[in-house]
C-alpha cells in the first residue's frame, strides 16, 4: 500500500505538531510512508476536497487530514 503524508512546516521550518504525531504513530505500528511538504497548489486542492487541517495523509483508497489514530490502526 502507498501511504503519503503531505506536512507543513511553520517560517522557521518547524514541522507541524500533527504531522509529527502522525509520523511517529505510523512508526510505532511499523507502517512504511512517503513524505512531502505540501506545495500551495496541493493546499488548495486539498482545501477544495474538504481537508482544512495537516497533515493530509493519502493512501491507495482513503485520505484524511489531522491526527486521526483511529485511520491509522486500520492500515496495519
């Protein structure tokens, strides 16, 4: 499964605290992941699918935005 997790990070290149968190709780079940920093255009897409939080995770037949440990148990 691909698994994507779209991140910003703040002026001084700190990384949001939910995309820290979605990181490290996909870490911990042992679930591989891509990273990228969203670009301005994916924000926008984004926003227009309704994610108005980060970070947007995608994967191969769901997308959410935020820290949602409940999505991330079923991708174990």
């Amino acid at each position: 499964m691909s698994i994507t997790i779209y991140t910003i990070t703040d002026e001084t290149g700190r990384e949001c605290s939910n995309c820290t968190a979605t990181k490290k709780a996909m870490a911990r079940q042992g679930i591989s992941y891509q990273v990228r920093e969203m670009t301005a255009m994916e924000r926008d897409t984004f926003r227009k699918a309704g994610h108005m939080a980060a970070p947007v995770v995608v994967t191969d037949s769901d997308s959410w935005s935020g820290f949602r440990p409940d999505k991330i148990l079923t991708l174990k």
